[in-house]
C-alpha cells in the first residue's frame, strides 16, 4: 500500500472515531435533556414556577459581578419606565 492510502485510510479512520465519539455525546445529551424535563415536571407538579427555576439557573451560571451588573442595569431601566 502507498502512503498516500496509507494516510487516506488513518484519516477516514480517525474522522469515523471522531463523528462516533460526537454520536455518543449526542445520544447522552439527549438522555440527560430528558432527564432535565422530568425535573421541571415534577418541580411543576409540586408547585414551582418553571419559569423561575430557568431564570434562577440562568443567573447562577453568571459571574456574580456580570449578574449584578445585569440586575443594576434591569432596575435602572424598570425605573425610568416607572415600574418600581
């Protein structure tokens, strides 16, 4: 076999590793979004509002100096439309 099939045939290996490897990820990705669903369900049938919860994970993925900057802006600007 010549080098350049040699390549060829480690590169078309590789990629197929790699797309396999990216599958796998997708197929765990979606089990664990429905693992996530069932949560908001039962939070829901429990009484809490899911909206809230989605928020409140938002802003907790935030750096809390970027949230607070976030949260001054909101006020300011819930003030100057007289929503306060």
């Amino acid at each position: 076999m010549d080098e350049v099939a040699t390549q060829d045939t480690v590169a078309a290996a590789e990629l197929r590793q790699l797309i396999e490897r990216i599958e796998r990820l997708e197929e765990e990705k979606a089990t664990l979004q429905e693992d996530i669903k069932e949560v908001m369900a039962e939070a829901k049938g429990r009484g809490y509002d899911t909206k809230a919860i989605r928020t409140i994970i938002r802003l907790r993925k935030k750096d809390p100096n970027e949230r607070q900057e976030e949260e001054a802006i909101v006020e300011l600007y819930k003030n100057a439309l007289g929503m306060v």
